[in-house]
C-alpha cells in the first residue's frame, strides 16, 4: 500500500507544476508589457519600471518561473491589483463557500443518480427504465446556468419558496438550507445524470454475472441478490467517477456561483477576468486546480483501500 | 517498380457493412430523434438569412422587452430586437463554434494518441505525461486561463474548448492502436516494407477510426455547452453577436419582468446539445453493441 502512496504523490507533482505552469503563464501569455499591465494603463513610466524590478519582470523567464514557483510554495500569492488586498486572504475568505456549494452538490448528485440509475436497472424497458434514461440525457444537455434560471424564474418569482441568491447562513441553519437548494440542484443536476446513467449500465452488466445466476439459483429474493451481491460489484465504478465529479463541480461552480451570486471563488475568478486582475486569476486559478489534484489523490487513496486489486495494477 | 500484391475483396455475398450499420443506428427510435434535431439546427443556421425574421441587430427601442406575440413570436430583448431573429443567427455561432473546436481536438489528439500508441517507449510516456496533467484539471479553468490571457472573445474561447478536448482523443486512439498495432496485417504491412508513416495513416488509422468519430459527435455537444458557459460569463462572443449563452446572461437581469429573454434561447442550447448526445450514443451502440449503456 505504501509503494502505491508513493508512486500517486510522485505522480502528483508534475500535474501540480503544470497547473502553476498554467497560472504562471497568464501574465506572459497576455499582449502587451507585463509590468504595464501589472501598473495600469495611465502609470507613469518610472513606476512601471519599478513594478518591473519588483515582480523581476527583468530577470529571464526560467528565472522568473522559479521565483514564481517560490513563493507559491511560502504561500505567498501576491496583492489584488484591484483592491490591494493580498490574494491569498481573499481566495481564504471565500474558497469555502465554494467547496460548501460543490460538495453539497455532490452529495445530492450521488444520491440522486445512483437511487435513479437503480431504480431504472431493475425494471429495464419499462417506462421507468425510459423516463430514467432520457431524464439523464437532457440533464447532461441541459446548462447548468440556464437550469439556475428556470428554477429561480419557479421557486422565486413566482413561488416564492426559495430565495433568489445569495447564502443565506451556515448550512445547519434553515435560511442555509433554503439558499444552498437550487444552487445544489443546478450545479449538480448534470453529475446526476452521468452517475444514473453509469449505474444502470453498471448494474445491468453485473446482474448478468455468473454469481448473479449462482445467488438466484439458491432461492435468494430479488432484493438480496441486488443490494448483497450485485450492487457491491457495480458500484466500483461508480465510486471512481464520484471522486471525478467533485473536480468537475469545483470548476463548473464558478458558473452556478455567478448565476445565484454566490460569494464564492467563482465570482471572484470572473471579476479579476474582467478587470484584468493578473494576480488574482493566478491565484485562484492555482488553488482549484491544488484541491482538485488534492481531491482527486484522495479518491485514488481511498479507492485502493477500498478494492486492493487497484494497487496491484500499472 | 514491383508494386505490392493486394488482394482485391472477394464479391459480397454478405449486406454490405454500411448498410447492416444504418439499419443498426436508426433502429433506434432516439437517434432518429437526434438526426432530425441536427438536420433542424445545420437547416437554421443554412437558412438562417430566410428564417429569420430580421437581422440579428436590428433596434426597435419602442418595442422593448415585448412580450411573444404574433408580431414577435418569442418576444423582444431589452433592446427591442427580435428574439427569433436572435435564436436563428445564433444556431450559426454554435455551430460554428462546435465544429472549430472539434476541428482542433481532433485532429491534435488523434496524431498524438497515434504516435503514443504506435512507438510507445519514451515518447508514449511524454505524450500521455503531458496529457495526464491537462486532464488533472478542471476544463473550465484552462479555458478561463486561455481567456485570462488573450482576453474576452468568440475564437478564444473556441480554442479553450479545443484544446480542452484534446486529451480525450489522445487516449482513446492510443487505446485503440495498441490493440490494433498487435494484428498480423500491421506485420505483414511491415514485412512488405512500409514505412512507419504508411502503416499508421493506412492500417492502423481506418481501424480506429469508429470510437474517433463517435466521441467527435458527442464533442460537438460538449464544445457547444462549454462556450456557452463562457459565454454566459461574458467571456465568450462579445455583443451585438447573437450567441446563446451570451443572450441567457442578458435575460439574467430581466428574469422578473420579461423571462422570455432568458429562457428561449435555454432551449436552443439544450436541444441542440441533445441531438448530438443522442446521435454519439447510437453511433457507439451501433458501431460496438458491447458497448451499450
């Protein structure tokens, strides 16, 4: 178990060198002067200079990348150009209502889509099976800003349920509750749909299984050859797309966050975009992309706990 | 110059493969649902300048935010155009932008996976390395990153949705030519002495082609759903363009009193992003029934 820690820590790094690569980049990538762009467009030219000494803008790019990488590894993240407040206090502030609204997602996308993705293996060709499998199909088609909208056009306007946006409080409150739901829903309406869909063909597969037939032929009932024998095979799969959803739902957060303002790292990502806020997007591009490596080392640990086969593979 | 021996195919006695493949795809009820739903968005966008009712620009400040009536049958934005109008000049935008995005991925991605997965060794471990750590982060970042970088626009974002999707393809086929390159006819290729170039382009690419195509179409789907995203953000096409995402984030401050502007051009995405969903899922199930969800 241990050699395979190792080997997917190892595996880790360049991914991480990547995404700062990525991030690093940005600012390089941009047309136009670096340190202009950094200063602004009506900064006199002395203190562009001194913007270009500060950030070692002079110095050659291996130079600078290694500086970069440097005071990533401190920590250290900059200073917003908007607001002159250091990047990492912001992105702190926020990152975890963005990881609140993802996993919560999550949780409601896994209960969904397996129960759904059940429900339709078990009664194949039915209309249930049918209804189960288109209702995937448009929630994979569907965008999950515009399904946002429609809920809140529904529940907000005209109902009046739910409120519109914002966060309401913590989530073991019930103004928390209340706000969190439609974010959750839309965000998580297409994971859904993928993991319904993943399970039905999974189960199917595995209800076709040799022990399958054995654990029928013994004159077990159906519901204890699903739940005991089949349901533990056909989930593995499954269990490796749920690590994958979370990076996925981290990332498409900054849309939903957007739609229902919430104050996450989403809405902060668009404003720095629009504001060319260099430092900003750096970082906050650099801390999703580290939780999703970190998210997803942590599925793969788990998930050869979980089935020992896995270590043994590569 | 001897030329090779080839072996002309013996006379059919059995249905042609085209034929047993399109009586296989259309069986299916939902993938005709998916061909009609594409043949309706490429007849839009073809007829889009007859379809539409006016230009995608054209102001009328005194009918704004109209509800749909017979004059405007979706109703007006906040500038007083007509949203049909607006819904018909965008099915070109999507399109476009799905078809530029394949048209990079595809192609980029499948030389990559052929040449990981024909020569192995060093080079399949740099490729899939570096495709490795693209797929090890969310997709909507790069593309964020790409637009961070070049600024706000319509070809931006089509380039950060292609070059997203390039990892995809770069797996598959490599997945494929390693089974493929084990097959006696890529041997005896060789023993006829082919160069390397030969052997992929002729045997090995038309072998693996069939998975390329069907995660092709389901692309299309996606690269249409992604910029739509951006676009949403404001990232994407910049106004007076007609493109569907861009419209929802303009119907987003009009949700109260005129939901219209938001919501039409919702269903335009979502239907035309099925029909693509649809025709990937019946070109797998027919091309590889084993393969069946």
């Amino acid at each position: 178990m241990w050699a395979y820690v190792v080997r997917k820590l190892i595996a880790a790094v360049p991914v991480l060198l990547g995404a700062a690569l990525l991030a690093f980049l940005i600012l390089h990538l941009s047309p136009g002067d670096p340190a202009r762009l950094v200063a602004g467009e009506q900064a006199f030219e002395e203190d562009v200079e001194m913007i270009r000494r500060q950030l070692g803008l002079d110095r050659p790019f291996l130079v600078q990348y290694g500086r970069f990488l440097g005071s990533v590894l401190h920590g250290e993240l900059g200073r917003s150009i908007r607001t002159g407040r250091s990047v990492r206090d912001e992105i702190g502030a926020r990152f975890p209502y963005t990881m609140e609204l993802a996993v919560t997602s999550l949780i409601l996308s896994v209960a969904i889509g397996v129960v759904a993705g059940i429900l339709a293996a078990t009664r194949p060709n039915t209309a249930y099976d049918y209804g189960a499998t288109l209702g995937a199909l448009a929630g994979v088609s569907t965008p999950t800003f515009w399904l946002g909208l429609l809920l809140m056009l529904a529940f907000s306007y005209y109902l009046g349920w739910l409120p519109a946006s914002g966060r309401g409080g913590p989530l073991w409150t019930w103004e928390g509750v209340q706000a969190m739901i439609m974010p959750a829903i839309a965000l998580g309406t297409p994971s859904a749909a993928i993991i319904a869909r993943l399970t039905r063909s999974s189960l199917l597969e595995v209800m076709r299984q040799d022990y399958v037939r054995t654990a029928r032929s013994k004159g077990l009932i159906e519901r204890v050859v699903i739940n005991h024998h089949a349901l533990r095979n056909a989930l593995i799969p499954v269990v490796t797309v749920v690590g994958l959803r979370l990076g996925v739902l981290l990332g498409g957060a900054v849309i939903t966050e957007q739609v229902f303002a919430w104050p996450g790292i989403g809405t902060l990502i668009v404003t720095a975009i629009s504001s060319r806020d260099y430092p900003m997007v750096q970082g906050a591009i650099l801390v999703v992309a580290f939780s999703f490596v970190t998210v997803n080392l942590g599925v793969d640990l788990l998930y050869a706990l979980v089935d020992p086969r896995i270590r043994y593979e590569e | 110059m001897a030329r090779p021996l080839v072996l002309e195919a013996p006379p059919a006695v059995r249905p042609r493969f085209e034929a047993v493949f399109l009586r296989r795809l259309f069986r299916r009820r939902l993938v005709i649902v998916g061909a009609l739903l594409i043949a309706g968005v490429f007849m839009v966008s073809l007829f889009a300048p007859v379809l539409a009712p006016q230009g995608y620009d054209d102001q009328d400040l005194l009918k704004r935010l109209r509800p749909p009536s017979p004059a405007h049958a979706l109703g007006t934005d906040m500038l007083g155009r007509d949203l049909l109008a607006r819904i018909v000049w965008g099915a070109r935008i999507s399109l476009m932008v799905g078809a530029l995005a394949v048209s990079i991925s595809l192609p980029t991605g499948s030389l990559l996976g052929l040449l990981s997965g024909f020569y192995g060794g060093n080079t399949d471990r740099v490729i899939m390395g570096l495709m490795d750590v693209k797929l090890a982060f969310p997709g909507i970042l790069l593309a964020l990153a790409v637009v961070a970088a070049l600024g706000p626009g319509l070809y931006q974002v089509m380039i950060a949705v292609g070059v997203n999707q390039i990892p995809a393809f770069a797996r598959l086929v490599r997945g494929s030519v390693l089974s493929v390159r084990k097959h006696e006819y890529v041997d005896a290729a060789r023993a006829l002495g082919a160069r390397d170039v030969r052997i992929m382009l002729q045997h090995i690419l038309p072998n693996v082609i069939a998975p390329v195509v069907v995660l092709a179409t389901l692309d299309v789907g996606t690269a249409i759903l992604a910029s739509a995203g951006l676009s949403f953000l404001g990232l994407g096409a910049q106004p007076p363009l007609p493109d569907w995402g861009g419209m929802i984030n303009q119907g987003r401050a009009f949700l109260r009193t005129a939901w219209w502007v938001g919501v039409f051009p919702g269903f335009a995405i979502m239907l035309t992003v099925l029909g693509f969903n649809l025709m990937g899922d019946g070109l797998r199930d027919a091309l590889d029934p084993r393969l069946r969800t």
